[in-house]
C-alpha cells in the first residue's frame, strides 16, 4: 500500500480486484507510529503445560472423549474436546447436540486493514473448518484500537477493519452480532465463532488409521512473504535476499500470502465429508511440524505423521535458506496465520480429494495455481508424534497472477501424485 486510493500492485492481474470494497482507502501503518507483525505465540509445549489445569477431570479416569455427567447429575450423549486442539466440544443438554466454539486473535500483519479484517475472520473460521464443520451459528469480533492513533487515522481505518470481518463473515454464510472494543497501545483483531451442531456434522480430530494419506490446502511461506515485503525498504535487510529474489517476486509473494490467508478453508471442510477424511487441523501459529505433532498426538490409534513434501510460496525457501533458516520454513515451525487444512485422508481418497479442490478453488474466485491442495505425506503405525524426511521435496507454488500461474493454469495439469516416494 503506497498511499494511492487503488488496491496494491498487481492486484487486479491476479484477479482478486472483488476483495476490495468500493471507496477502498489503503493505510500504511508505520507511517503513523504503528508496527505489523505476526502475533508472537507462546511455544507450543510451553502453552500446553501452563493450560494443562483447565480442563475438569474425565469422570471416567481418561483423557478420552467419553460421556461426561453434567453438574446437574445428567449424562451429557456426546463427543467432547478441550484444552488442545482446534476447537471445544462440549455436549449440551438438549437432544445430543453438541456446541463447537473457538476464539482467536492477533496483530495486524498486512498493510491494508480491509484485508486485514478479512484474514481475522478467515482465521478464526477455520478451526470449525478443521472440524469438517461448514456452518457457523454466530460470530463475535474482538478489536483493540491502539492509542497512538491520531482520531483521522482510527475513524479511517477501524470501519475498514470490520467491514473487512464482516464480509468475510457474511462468505462464510454467519453474520457477526457483537463482541467487545478496547483501547490498547496495539491494534488487535479477532473473535469468536460458535455453532450447535448435529454428531454428524463434525469429524473428531482423532481417527487417523496407518495408510492413510497427508494432505495440505494452502502453500506455507506467509510468514516468509511477509517479512520480504518489509525488507524492501531496509537495504541492510534486503542484502541479505537480493541474490534469490527479485522486489517483484516479492511482492508477487506478498499478493499471494494475504489472498491465501484470507481465503476461507470452507471448501476444505466440505471435502472432508465427501472423501471421508479421518481427522484434520489447521496449520496457524506453530508451523506445519507443530500442527501435526499436536494432532498425531490426539489420535486414538498409534500413528506416526511422516511430511515428505512441503508446498511453499515459490521463492520463500529460496528466502529462508539465504537468511540462514531465520524462518525455519523447511522446519516446519516457521508461523503461518490463517493457513491451510491439514488433512488426514484415506489413500484412495486423497488425490480425489486435492483435484476437486483445485476444481473448485479455480472456479469459485480465479485462485490457480495457489488454489487447490497438495498431498506432503503419510501415515503409518508409530508413536502419535510427526516428523520431516531430511530432504523434503519442495514444491514451489506460483503466486496467483504470475507468469508461471497463467501458464499452469493454461494446462490441464493432472492431480496431484499420491507417490510420496
């Protein structure tokens, strides 16, 4: 965002021009004092041993999800789930329903704050999408004005933020009906997502089986993407990027990972019913390796997830590799917000399942090559923990609107290979 009243660069090339509202007025917050950045988030195991005294006790002495006895003495029919994943599940009292609900927030990481709105809601959408879930009952947003803004700048950029939400909402099939506003030295955006569901209109996240089949449905790098967009103005920074990449390709990068994070994983969660998908999470602030590691360890058979393959924002390896791994992208720990589904599929499903998405992606808003979803590994009998091969396969994804997308997109590529050889 330059200052101009017209979206960034590039943008109607890629065909995302219908993601901007009428009157779109763009903000550069540095230029105001601000910082962007990706929420900072406690470690993984960190988090987990501060938060392992929130849940009540199982009344059946396990950890699994039985049949729970409410306070008022009456059996709660249902699947639950806590601290740990996704979302909770918690059965209610009428009719073996269940409610599933989420919260999520963080710092804005883009320029335009519309966008930014959108990404919020995406984000926090997409735990019910790892559920398999594709409704949402109600929504309620979470934002935090920050105090060094001038009251031009707040009355500008606020209602672009929640319009931004709103919208995202409203693809989304919810709407949103409250939430709270805070005053804080950082803008903060996120929400609350809720819906009362039927048992079968959610997958646990625990019935991965050996010989089932890994499959991701955005490309990583976001963070990657980001960070090169920043360092364009910083040549102590750029230097150190300049050999592998061009500023085009970087913003080319940049384009790509705020389309993709704020694209609702909402058809994901709809193939996941169709392809019979055995468990899934979305890969958010821990990276993909912490993701996974979180989800094989909730699965009731003895599982192993094993990654060979890593879908990645074209050129962003390149990037990681030339800061020294700073990111550790090919890791697997680098943060993502607003990511993609990881997936846990049966074999014979898996390559149906990433060839519709890929239908569906490039039908429903002109994503190509980004679009789709990319089998990265396997599952086999082992000890409910993930791991990368040494030498994953990289596989570079081309930004929307690029050369290298209008070409692939000009192809009938086939689905994607389940050879994970």
């Amino acid at each position: 965002m330059s200052g101009s009243t017209s979206p960034p660069p590039s943008a109607e090339a890629a065909g995302t021009e219908g993601c901007f509202p009428p009157g779109y007025k763009p903000f550069k917050p540095e230029e105001h004092g601000l910082e962007r950045g990706f929420r900072l988030t406690v470690p993984q195991e960190v988090l987990l041993k501060l938060l392992a005294g929130l849940e009540p006790e199982r009344t059946d002495g396990t950890g699994k999800a039985e049949d729970q006895v409410s306070e008022f003495g009456q059996p709660l029919s249902g699947p639950r789930l806590g601290v740990g994943m996704d979302c909770c599940v918690i059965p209610l009292r009428h009719g073996g329903l269940s409610l599933v609900q989420t919260t999520d927030f963080f710092y804005p990481l883009v320029e335009d704050p519309y966008m930014m709105g959108r990404i919020a809601c995406a984000n926090v959408l997409s735990d019910l999408y790892a559920m398999g879930i594709t409704e949402c009952d109600n929504m309620l947003m979470l934002l935090s004005v920050s105090q060094k803004m001038n009251d031009k700048d707040r009355e500008r950029v606020t209602p672009l933020m929640i319009r931004g939400f709103r919208d995202a909402a409203e693809e989304g099939g919810t709407s949103v009906t409250g939430g709270q506003t805070v005053i804080n030295p950082w803008i903060i955006i996120g929400g609350v997502a809720s819906v009362v569901c039927q048992p079968n209109e959610f997958i646990m996240p625990d019935g991965a089986v050996p010989g089932d089949v890994l499959v991701l449905t955005k490309p990583l790098g976001t963070r990657v993407a980001v960070n090169a967009y920043l360092w364009i103005d910083h040549p102590e920074k750029w230097n150190r990027i300049k050999l592998v990449v061009t500023k085009e390709e970087v913003k080319e990068a940049y384009l790509e990972a705020m389309f993709s994070m704020a694209t609702l994983n909402r058809t994901a969660a709809s193939l996941m019913h169709k392809f019979q998908a055995h468990a899934a999470t979305d890969v958010t602030g821990f990276g993909l390796l912490g993701h996974a590691n979180n989800l094989a360890a909730q699965q009731r058979n003895e599982v192993a997830f094993v990654i060979h393959n890593l879908p990645i924002i074209a050129k962003m390896a390149a990037i990681s590799k030339a800061c020294g791994n700073l990111f550790n992208l090919l890791q697997g720990t680098s943060a993502e917000t607003s990511g993609g589904l990881l997936v846990c599929l049966p074999r014979e499903q898996a390559a149906k399942f990433c060839s519709e998405m890929k239908s569906q992606s490039s039908g429903a808003g002109g994503q190509g090559a980004a679009g789709g979803a990319w089998i990265i590994g396997i599952v086999e009998k082992g000890d409910r923990r993930a791991r990368i091969i040494d030498k994953p396969r990289i596989i570079e994804v081309p930004p929307r609107g690029s050369q290298a997308a209008n070409q692939d997109n000009s192809s009938s590529s086939p689905a994607p290979s389940p050879n994970l050889s």
